[in-house]
C-alpha cells in the first residue's frame, strides 16, 4: 500500500455511513466483520475498516466511489480463499459471495454463460451439465470458490492441460476501474462504456514497449506473475478482457463476466503411476504429455501419510512408489479410455500402476490431490506448515532437476516443505515449516531469507514466482527477481491509467507491501495448558497450545462448500451462508481473540460466543477439515474459560446436566413423563431447561437397560457393553437388542456399573472441570477392563467417540489412553470376529444417517462393510442431522436445526419407500427423524436382532 493512503485513513464510522448513504444495504463494520474478514487461505491478518456484501452490480460501483472520494483502499472479496493474500485489505472488502451467485445465462449453442462474480465454480459446472458443458479451469477450492476469484488471479488448477486457464475461458468482462469508468469487454473488441480513452491509452502504451512485452511476459503457460500484457499484443488482438484477468482486482472491479464453456468428456480415467521419488516422477512428466492428458498432477508419500494420520480417513491403494502421478484420460468410450491408459503406462518408466476407470475409485485419488493445501498444513512430525512460497512454476522440462534443488535450498534452510501440484504444466504447490510459532523473532526473517533464495532459484529455471494463485502479498515484492527495471516501470504505468489514485488492492504487484509484514501467524501469541488461565483441555496433537490448534485453520475454506457425499463440514454454514458460521470464520475469531491490539479481547467477547453460538460441536470439521481444525474442542474450552465460577446460560444447568437430572427422573419415570405432556406441564419444562416450545421432550423409559437388565451366564469371550445415560433412560431397547446381537456373536456380556458416564453433556456445555471428574470416574471404572483385554462396545456413538477421543484430550492419565484403546463400537467388533456372519438383510433398503461424532471420530467404514455383507441396499448419508445432542433443542436454534436437518436427511428419508429402513445410531439423530419426519429410526443393534428373530422363526 503506498504510505500517502496509509498516513491519511478516514475514520471508520465516517466511512460506513458515507456506505450507507450511497444505498448499499449490508454494511458492517463491527470487530465480528473485521476479525471474519482479517484474513483469507494466506499467511497474513490485516483489518479491515468495514466490509460491504452488495446486492448488485450498483452497489459495488457505489461502494468504489466512496472509496475514491475519501481515499480508502477497497479489496474484492469471492471466497476467501486466495492463498497469497490477495483478498485482504486496510480498507472496504467487498465481498461478492453473498449476494452476487447468479448464472444468469447459459447460451449452450454459443457455448457461453452470463455469470455474477461470487457465482461458486461448482454451480456453474452444475448449471452447464444438462447442456453437457463445463467451465474448463477447476481448482482444488472449486465446491466454494468463486469465478470472480478466479478471473482475480487467473486460476487454474488440476485440468489447465486440457481446457486452459481462467484467462483461456473468458470471453467478456463488465467491469468498472479505480477512476470510476464502466468498460464492457469483449475478446478482440473492447469497448470503453464511457467514452474516454483508457483503452486507446492502453493501446498507446504497448505499442511503446512491444519489445519488453514480446521478452519478459507469456513464455510459458504457467507465468502467472505480474500483468498478463502478452494478450495485448497485435498478433494476440490487442485482446483487454484477457489481461485484465490475472491483475487481482489492482486495475478494475468486476462486476459480470461472461465465459466460455466447453464439451464434457463421456467417460475420464485415471492412471496412477508410482515412482521412487517425486523428482523421478516430475523427470517422466514431459514424455506422457503426447498422450493428450487432460491433467498430470504429482503427489508426495507425505501428503498421503498425512491423510492416514487423519482418524477416520479411507485412503484409496496406490501403486508402490514415494512419488506418484496422477494422469487423466478421457474419452468417448471406456475402452478408448483403457486403451489411453495402456498407452501412458507404457511410456511411464514407473516402478508400479494403476488404471482406474471406476467413478468413485477415481474420486477418491482425487479427493487426496483436492485436500492438498490442508494436509501439507502439518510437516511429517506435526509442526504446522504454511503457504507464502506455495505455487511457483518453471517450463515443465525443467521441472524435476527444478525440485532437486528445491529440495536442497529446504535442507539448507533448515526446513521441511511438502510438495505437490500441477506437474504437467510445471507448477508446484509446497507448504513450509517457517518458525513464526516456535521463534516469532526468527520467523518472519528465516522466511524472508529462504522465499528471496526460493525467487532467485526459480528465475534461474525461467520459471514465474506464481504459477497460479497470483502474487498478492506474498510475492510481489519478489518481482524484480524475474523482471526487468522496464517490465516492473511497465506494470507501474498499467496501473496509472486504470487506477492512478492506488484505491484498488494498493500493496499487490505495484509497490508491493513487505511480504514479512502483517503476517498473522508470527503476531500470535502462545496459549500453553501449563500457562494462565489454565486450559482444560489437552491439544496433544498442538505441543499444549491453544493458539498453534486455532491456526490449523489455514483458510482454504472447505468448510464453505455446499454439503455433498458423507461430510459432516460444516453444517450451519450452508444453512446461513454467513462467514461466522462457518469453521474457518470461528478460527478466524479465535486467531482474532489471541492477536494483540485487535477488536476481539477475550474469552467473553461478544463476537467470539457469536461465532461460536451456530457450532453444533459435531466434530465433523475434525475428520473433514484437511488440517484437523476441532471446532468442538475449542468451543468446549471457551466455555469452560468463559463460564468458570460464573453464572451461565440456563441451558448449561438443565441440558447440560442432563444425565444427573435423569437419574432423578428414573425414580419416579411415570410420573415425569406426565408432567411433560401435560400442555402446562410441558410449557414449563421446556422453559426451565432453554429448550424451545416448537420441541417436544422425549419421554424416560418406564424402567431403564440397568433396572431390567439380568446378566446370562456363558461361556463365551468375555464383551463389556457400556450404556451410556442417553440410552440407558431413553432408549434402553437398543441396549437390549446389541446384547441379543453380541451373544448370539458367541460373546458373553457385562455390563460396567452405574457410575460409568462420560459427562459429554458437560463437555459440550464447557463444564469441563466436572467433566474431568466424571469421565475420571469412568475410565477408572473401565481400566480394568481395558487391561484385561476385554473390549469395550458402546451404543450410543457420541458417548462412544467421548471415550475414543475427548477422554484422551481431558485427561492426564495413562488409563484413558488405554481404554480408548478397548472401546469398540458394535460393528467395529462384529466385523473383526472370527468366524461370525451377519444374519441376512437381503432385499432390505437401508437409509442410512451416521452419527457425526461417528462419522468423525470412528469412521462409519465397518458399518457400511457389515450392512453390505449382509446383503442391505445402503443409502448413506452425510451431513448432520441437526440436532446434535442440546443444541438443536435450545432456544434460539431451532430454525436453523431444521434447515440444516433439510439439506440431506430429511429429502433422503421423504424419497425412500415406506418399507425403507432410517437406520440412525444417535438418539439425537432419531429423536430428530421423530419430531420432524414422524419417522422411527433404528439402531444398528436393533435392525441386527431383528433379522436373528426373523431367521429363527423361519
């Protein structure tokens, strides 16, 4: 940003109101706003003084001439996505997302779409698919990034080879400069909609510099670094629509575009090829490119150990090797497809292959390439990653000799990186372990030393800084390592004539901020257990820190994504649509909450617990999240910091002692459940305990699993079925039915005493020193157990995922680790029992909801493995049902909890036939399907032992 803007910032409020009066509606400037928007997928946290969602296309230009008339920078926002920091700015960000998602038109004999700027690429392939069309560019960010965003730093991602870049696919652009002028572009013929002489300037100004144009810029597909002027060459058309995309948003605003759209393939495959290296697989690159591919992406062994390391993950088999390639084919048959294969490996050299033609094998290969950026967040030994230095590229024939030095300009530098990327056209993507946690003193210099060497090294192989996500804040100060004086004087006079007063994104590629500066994670202070205020909670896999677990979140933004196959992520987003409501904006607020000399202060500050206030705590984000980021945890924490010898939400009193309030109900059952339906009765017990009047309270069995439960002597191996509280007074049949199942599995059961809860309620309501203490008590209980080898099945998944999980992170004692360990859930046993078969479910329709804690933190593989063996037609589900233990039912949620119930379980259940089975391990999960679907659903035990009873009576 240049220092006259910098010195001379208008105050604030004078700011918003001027937004205000010029009619823009969604104005914000509260430190919620400010701390959701500090930052975006880049190393950097920088406040904005207010954030505008417009409506419209006039909106946006009404929010640029504010701007201009009080000299405020303004940055446009898509997704928030942009790993270089390219959407965060001192100023107005505007973010387009909301409100501007149209596809407006689909011409599909043109082969073109009329679209809004914070139209989701996704949405545009979905809407181009009936014409069996797509939008050829699709990053890895593509289920929630935006194709303004896109057109902002010329995105590319894994198929560029065959259907370009961002700049290869756009035909026309609306838009308005930094002086305020309407242009409408089209390729080959602009037009200037107000008549002055910006573009006959334009065309002026390169006719002086052909020769450092024809030189310096567009040598290879993948230079991404600086303005794209090689479109406005004569022998290219002179073509503006062109080099404006790729000029991140410093030129020109855009407000429409229209892109081009192109054939599908009928049929895609994959080949895998294994190599003993990454280099050796980047070395085969160049030959296989004859093939016609439409991608060849590299894979690195470490991203893929770190997906294993993720509980719950299901990694696909690859070939033997510690590099991989992953190379598309398409064509109009499978066969064509197979024998494209063939063709590949046979030129591959690879140690090993694969040829995979199945749509959901190849999905999942693609979902490691996909979550890239999350999973190298975290080095081979934990240390957290970060972008910066995260998508050079240099001519693909240069590329492994390229990597081998890479290689070594890390280990000189005392640093681990994990590498992957786009090899066939050249580009690398790499996260390192800079030491901005560890050493903030030393890190933003170890960082500026190895990105400076990292340049020189790239403009030796010819290579671009950027080889797709622009250069932002991270590498535009690196530009005079790959560009003349003349080039850089040149982007200088691009941007004088679209933007003299420097209020587009000032500081990105023309006079270009520090790249050592404002980076978020280096300001953060440390927030170790052992230090004040005590942390509850544990964060072993974070060295103790609450503030190294926080920023996980590196904002890639997967939580954004509209929900789709079994993820659990993050399920009052799509509901709302707001940042706050999503993972990455909560860990944006908690960053906030740890940062020096920002709007959020502290544990209590209102805009944490409003961030906090839509999470469900499902855990999903922990399993879905690519790096791990624990949403649950750290809002059981805040709670816990927030609330500690305070008075807290009634809810916390009555919901969140649930269990203890329970075991008083079961004295007299019959009389509770009265009480709570009697309309009065009711009314008031909803009101006491928080919960809203549109619920309605289930009902406590009349005698509980543990009153009407009589041991069966055996002889059979020895199983512990743990009931937890849920279960044991509401749904005791399901305990009863997983005994019937287990014995008839050739177990003899027990059942572990009274006092064996895993205070999960307590965890989730933040009560975390009586958490502690209970879940103390249990696992003490259970360690005998553990030690004997005898394995330990819970019923209800949350509770069992609470002694997985929660009791390992609250715990000091060797004992919950052990018990982790035994605790099995039932199908989980079943499946590892020698000899056992399950009984038939042919010719049933199973629809089935897995729990999320399930779902995240035991994985549902053994269930679904166990349900097809016994021959089940299985439907699963992803999402959240929306329940989630008390916070579907508190007061406040409900609205929310149905439309979250809506975006997968309740569609699913209304399609499936009336003899369909709603399979739904949860109590929360069934008692939601009850109260909104009028629908039962059933236990896994339950749906088992209905099936032995059938086979014995047949």
């Amino acid at each position: 940003m240049s220092s006259a803007l910098a010195d001379t910032p208008s105050d604030t409020a004078e700011v918003t109101a001027a937004l205000r009066r010029a009619g823009i509606g969604d104005v914000d400037d509260s430190g919620l706003a400010r701390a959701l928007y500090s930052s975006d997928g880049s190393l950097y946290r920088v406040l904005p003084r207010a954030v505008v969602r417009p409506r419209d296309a006039d909106e946006v230009v009404a929010a640029l001439e504010v701007c201009r008339t009080l000299g405020v920078p303004l940055t446009m926002r898509g997704a928030g996505t942009s790993i270089a920091g390219n959407a965060v700015g001192t100023g107005v960000v505007v973010d387009t997302s909301r409100y501007l998602d149209r596809v407006h038109v689909v011409d599909a004999e043109a082969r073109t779409a009329v679209i809004d700027p914070g139209v989701v690429q996704a949405r545009l392939q979905l809407a181009a698919r009936p014409h069996g069309l797509r939008f050829g560019p699709d990053p890895s960010t593509a289920n929630r990034c935006t194709v303004g965003g896109m057109i902002g730093n010329n995105a590319c991602g894994s198929r560029a080879l065959g259907y370009g870049r961002t700049s290869d696919n756009v035909v026309g652009l609306d838009v308005v400069t930094g002086t305020g002028q309407r242009l409408r572009l089209t390729s080959g013929a602009a037009v200037d909609g107000t008549g002055s002489g910006v573009v006959e300037d334009l065309r002026a100004l390169v006719g002086r510099e052909l020769a450092t144009i024809r030189t310096e810029l567009g040598r290879f597909g993948r230079q991404v670094s600086g303005y794209s002027l090689e479109h406005l060459l004569p022998e290219h058309g002179f073509d503006v629509t062109r080099a404006l995309v790729g000029s991140e948003g410093t030129l020109a605003v855009v407000l429409g575009a229209t892109v081009r759209l192109v054939a599908d393939a009928p049929y895609r495959g994959l080949v895998v090829l294994g190599y003993p290296s990454m280099a050796e697989a980047a070395d085969a690159t160049p030959g296989l490119l004859r093939h016609g591919p439409t991608a060849v992406e590299g894979l690195d062994e470490r991203i893929v150990q770190r997906l294993r390391d993720v509980p719950a993950a299901v990694v696909p088999d690859l070939p033997r090797g510690a590099g991989w390639l992953i190379v598309e084919v398409t064509g109009d048959t499978v066969a064509e497809v197979e024998a494209k294969g063939a063709g590949v490996v046979a030129d591959a050299g690879a140690l090993d292959s694969l040829v995979v033609t199945d749509v959901a094998h190849a999905a999942a290969i693609w979902r490691i390439r996909e979550d890239g950026a999350g999973l190298a967040a975290r080095t081979s030994d934990g240390r957290p990653a970060h972008a910066g230095w995260e998508d050079a590229a240099v001519p693909v024939e240069s590329l492994g000799a390229y990597l081998r030095e890479f290689d070594a300009l890390l280990e000189q530098h005392g640093l681990q990186g994990v590498p992957y990327g786009h090899f066939g056209d050249g580009c690398v993507h790499v996260r390192i372990d800079f030491p901005f946690g560890r050493e903030p003193d030393r890190g933003r210099a170890a960082y500026r030393s190895f990105v400076e060497d990292a340049a020189r090294l790239v403009a030796r192989y010819g290579g671009s800084v950027s080889g797709e996500h622009g250069d932002g804040r991270a590498r535009s100060e690196l530009l005079p390592t790959m560009y003349s004086p003349a080039a850089l004087d040149l982007f200088a006079q691009v941007k004088a004539l679209f933007d003299p007063d420097d209020v587009l994104n000032p500081g990105v590629l023309v006079r270009p901020a520090r790249l050592d500066d404002d980076v978020r994670v280096a300001a953060a202070p440390r927030l170790l257990r052992t230090g004040p205020p005590t942390l509850a909670l544990a964060y072993r896999h974070d060295g103790g820190d609450l503030s190294n677990a926080v920023h996980r979140c590196t904002g890639v933004g997967k939580c954004r994504a509209d929900p789709s196959g079994v993820a659990v992520m993050c399920p009052s987003f799509p509901a709302t649509r707001e940042e706050k409501d999503s993972t990455r904006g909560r860990a944006r607020v908690l960053q906030e909450m740890l940062a020096p000399g920002g709007p959020v202060r502290d544990w209590r500050s209102p805009e944490v617990h409003a961030a906090l206030d839509l999470c469900l705590s499902c855990k999903g984000c922990s399993r879905d999240c690519p790096t791990g980021v624990d949403m649950a945890s750290y809002k059981s924490e805040v709670l816990h910091q927030s609330y500690r010898r305070r008075l807290r939400p009634l809810a916390h009193y009555t919901l969140g002692r649930l269990p203890m309030w329970s075991d008083l109900a079961a004295r007299a059952p019959r009389l509770v459940n009265a009480v709570l339906r009697n309309r009065l009765g009711g009314r008031l017990a909803r009101w006491g305990a928080g919960v809203d009047q549109r619920r309605s309270l289930p009902s406590f069995a009349p005698r509980t699993f543990r009153q009407s439960f009589t041991p069966r002597p055996g002889g059979g191996a020895p199983v512990a079925l743990w009931v937890d509280s849920f279960t044991d007074h509401f749904a005791p049949e399901a305990a009863h039915a997983a005994v019937r199942v287990l014995e008839a599995a050739g177990y003899s059961v027990q059942v572990p005493g009274d006092d064996t809860c895993c205070g999960l309620t307590w965890i989730t309501t933040g009560q975390l020193d009586t958490a502690k203490r209970i879940l103390g008590d249990t696992v003490r209980r259970l360690a005998p157990l553990a030690d004997a080898g005898i394995p330990i099945v819970g019923v209800e998944p949350s509770c069992t995922a609470a002694l997985r999980s929660d009791a390992v992170e609250l715990l000091d004692d060797p004992a919950a680790g052990r018990v982790a360990a035994a605790t099995r859930t039932l199908a989980e046993l079943l499946t590892a029992t020698e000899g056992w078969a399950p009984p038939s479910l042919a010719g049933v329709e199973v629809v089935a909801q897995p729990h999320c804690h399930h779902h995240a933190v035991m994985g549902w593989a053994a269930d679904e493995r166990l349900l097809r063996r016994a021959g089940a037609t299985v439907t699963r589900l992803g999402g959240c049902c929306g329940l989630a233990g008390n916070w579907g039912v508190e007061r406040g949620h409900h609205e929310v909890s149905v439309a979250i119930a809506e975006q997968q379980l309740l569609p699913a259940v209304r399609a499936a036939g009336p003899d369909a089975v709603v399979l739904a391990d949860g109590f929360s999960c069934r008692t939601q399907l009850d109260q909104l679907a009028d629908r039962p659903g059933r236990h896994l035990a339950e749906l088992l032992a209905d099936a032995l009873d059938r086979a014995r009576e047949a």
